[in-house]
C-alpha cells in the first residue's frame, strides 16, 4: 500500500521492522513484471505512475500531425 500527500509518496513499510545495519547498502527490491505491476495497481497497492510511464512515454515523442496543431492554433 502506498500513503501519498502533495508533497511526496512513499511506501508503507512494515512498522515493526527495524533499520537497515548502518554501513551496509540496502538490497535493490526485485524487479516486478507488468503483469505484477498492473495486478498492484488494480489491487490499489500502488498509483500505476511507472507503469503509465514505461507504456506510454513513447507517445510524447511522436510529433503532432500538422491537422492537429492547426486546429490548436499552433
């Protein structure tokens, strides 16, 4: 589950659990697939921003046809 505010979103951690050792890098969290990641957003455990990201980023790249930005007055 993911608590949010205006200001940041952070995960919900476990909080019983401790801090990491001081000193010792934490271990990278696995990967998940987009399959888990589109399960976890249906699921409401997290807000899907990355997995929005990594589908349709491209799309900002693609330029706007001429009909387009004409009827945009730009």
């Amino acid at each position: 589950m993911t608590l949010c505010n205006s200001m940041s979103c952070e995960p919900k951690g476990n909080p019983t659990a401790g801090p990491a050792h001081p000193g010792h890098a934490e271990p990278n969290p696995p990967q998940l697939s987009v399959a888990e990641r589109i399960a976890a957003f249906l699921d409401g455990r997290t807000h899907g921003e990355d997995l929005l990201h990594e589908l349709y980023d491209y799309v900002l790249e693609e330029p706007v046809p001429p009909r387009v930005r004409a009827l945009l007055g730009r």
